[in-house]
C-alpha cells in the first residue's frame, strides 16, 4: 500500500499534513542543507526546452556526464506524445554530445505514477514512452 501521507491526502482530495520543511513541499527546496548542487537538476523541466540548453549547459559547466530523467512533464501536461518526447530526447542528446563528444549519459525510464482519473492516458503514456527509449 502506499502510504506517502501527503500523496495519500491529494488522492483522497484531503489536506496534506504540515510539512516540516516548509509550506510547499514542492518548491524545489532540498531537504537537506549540504546536498551537492551542482547539477542542473530543475524541477518541471519538460525535455522540450532542455534539449535547447543541453550544449551550453555541457559546455559551461565542463561537465563529463549527464544523468537525464526528463519527459513526464511533456507527457503529463500535453507538450508532447510520447514519440514526441523520444525526438527531442534524441536532440537533447545529439545537442549534449555537440558540447562534448565524450559525455557519459545516461538516460533513465519514467516512473509510473499513482493512478489519477485526472490524468488516465499517463501511465500508458509512460509505458510507451520507456519502450520507445529502448530504442534510442
């Protein structure tokens, strides 16, 4: 069973319970005070608008690896399908690789999400998704 009592609460429509990190638990804040930061880690980033910062964001930061798990926001909020989303993934990476050509990357699946009449075409959404990243 999950039990997350602030997801729980949104799924039942009731009030989240105070959170001792702050109002909003979904301000990007990180929870502890020395977490290394130096990353580009941006909260509701869709890969549709990475995939243009990918080279300069490389090249600036001289970084020699990428960890990208970006895709759900375009999914979620209708910027894109699912192939969609794969196509500018691929331009993200070409874009990266442009910045230097010997980055490590690696690309992680999307998580399934807790299901949400709201949202119903997401985690079909995801399934394709992930099996389109297989191919890349």
């Amino acid at each position: 069973m999950y039990d997350n009592p602030g997801s729980v609460a949104l799924i039942n429509g009731t009030a989240p319970p105070a959170d001792p990190y702050g109002a909003d638990p979904t301000d990007g804040l990180y929870r502890v005070n020395n977490w290394v930061s130096n990353h580009d880690a941006v909260w509701g980033w869709p890969v549709h608008l990475a995939m243009n910062q990918a080279a300069s964001e490389v090249s600036s930061s001289g970084a020699d690896g990428l960890l990208i798990e970006l895709g759900i926001n375009d999914l979620i909020w209708g910027i894109n399908s699912p192939q969609g989303a794969i196509n500018d993934l691929g331009t993200l990476i070409a874009n990266a690789r442009a910045a230097n050509p010997n980055l490590k990357i690696v690309v992680a699946n999307l998580l399934h999400t807790v299901p949400n009449p709201q949202f119903s075409y997401i985690n079909p959404d995801i399934t394709q998704f992930n099996q389109l990243l297989q191919k890349i």
